[in-house]
C-alpha cells in the first residue's frame, strides 16, 4: 500500500533547505553550507527513485545506487519548492511544480513570479505555480492579534514581530481580507495561511469570514 494508492493525483511533496535553526544541521551530521547543493542533488534523483527506476548517482555530497524502490508511486508528486532566495526561485524554475513565497508584499511577489516564468521560459518547461505562506491571527482587537503574533513568531522562528509584520495578515477580517486580495491580484494562485496564535482551531473558523469577504 502506497500514499499513491491512497490518495491518488493528491500527493504534493514541499521541499526546502531550512536554515534557521543551525544545530538540527549538527546534529545531523550535515554541514550547514552544503544544504542547498545537497537539495539540488536529491531533486535530480526524486522522480526516478519514487517511481522505482534504477538510481545509480555519486557524488562527495551523495551515493544512491539501488535497481529500484518498490512499492512505486504510479505518478511523480507535484512538487513545491519554497524559499526566498535566488539559488530558491532557480531550484523551483528546474524542479518545481510550485514556488511557495514567504514574507514579500504583493510587489515583490509578482516581480519573482515574473522572473521564474522567465526562467522556466529558458529552460524549456512550463511555469511553475505560485503559492504564498502568509502569517495570520484574525482579531478585532489588533493589540491582541500582534501580542499572539509575536508569541508564535519568537517560538517558531526565534523571530521578533516587527521583523516580518508588514508581511503578517493581523486584526479584523476586514482588514485581512484585502491584504489576501492584493496577492491574489499579483499573481499568487494559493495560499498557505498560517495561524500565528494559541488557539489556531479558532482561528481557522474566522477565516470563514475572511473567505466570504475575499470571494465577495
């Protein structure tokens, strides 16, 4: 029994380097520096290794040699490449059936968006889909949303607020549903909205209000 049997056509496998957190790196075994390069090489292998052809690669980051996996999936999974920077955006135009963005305004996202068409123009494939990780904490009291925000962002990312707020949806759903808006009209066909609070079963029964607004 396989995922691919399970939930056929539905399998996405999101793929990134990390980054943040040094020593899960360390503890791995696994040099910081060689993160990205070492992801490169993985994607160069996925397909073949998930849909059980021979994989015979080695290289000093990486050694796979195998007839075949089995059980197989029957198809390749879309695959989501995430990240912020250059090296990222060029992984997702090379592997990437998605680029999932984080922490842009609506500019800065249609600009990347156009440079990965660009790019996948260039190498010859279709161009990726875009995707958007995008905090939330739907609240009426905006002082609240921003003391939750910031509660979540310094456990998760070790991060303070006001380091990624302009990028952060906070307050009523009137204030956030526009703010999804934007980033629609700039291009971005999904989102991930993630809720930046304690309680986030409750925050995702506000977004039902946030939904109705964006879809007028």
């Amino acid at each position: 029994m396989t995922i691919g049997s399970l939930a056929p056509g539905r399998l996405r496998l999101g793929v990134g380097v990390g980054g943040e957190f040094p020593e899960e790196f360390e503890a791995a075994g696994v040099d910081l520096k060689t993160r990205g390069r070492r992801l490169d090489e993985m994607l160069e292998i996925l397909n073949p290794l998930l849909m059980g052809k021979p994989v015979s690669y080695h290289s000093p980051l990486l050694s796979v040699e195998t007839s075949g996996l089995l059980p197989a999936l029957p198809e390749a999974p879309r695959l989501a490449v995430g990240g912020r920077s250059d090296a990222a955006l060029t992984r997702a135009a090379r592997y990437g059936d998605q680029w999932m963005g984080m922490w842009y305004d609506p500019d800065a996202m249609l600009q990347r968006s156009r440079r990965l068409q660009e790019m996948t123009k260039e190498l010859g494939r279709p161009a990726p889909s875009v995707g958007m990780v995008l905090g939330i904490n739907i609240n009426d009291d905006i002082n609240q949303a921003r003391d939750e925000a910031a509660g979540s962002l310094q456990g998760q990312y070790r991060l303070p607020l006001r380091v990624v707020e302009k990028w952060t949806a906070l307050g009523p759903a009137e204030e956030v549903a526009p703010m999804i808006i934007s980033y629609r009209e700039a291009g971005v066909d999904e989102f991930v909205l993630a809720p930046a609070a304690p309680n986030q079963l409750e925050q995702y029964k506000r977004l039902e209000k946030v939904r109705r607004l964006v879809e007028g």
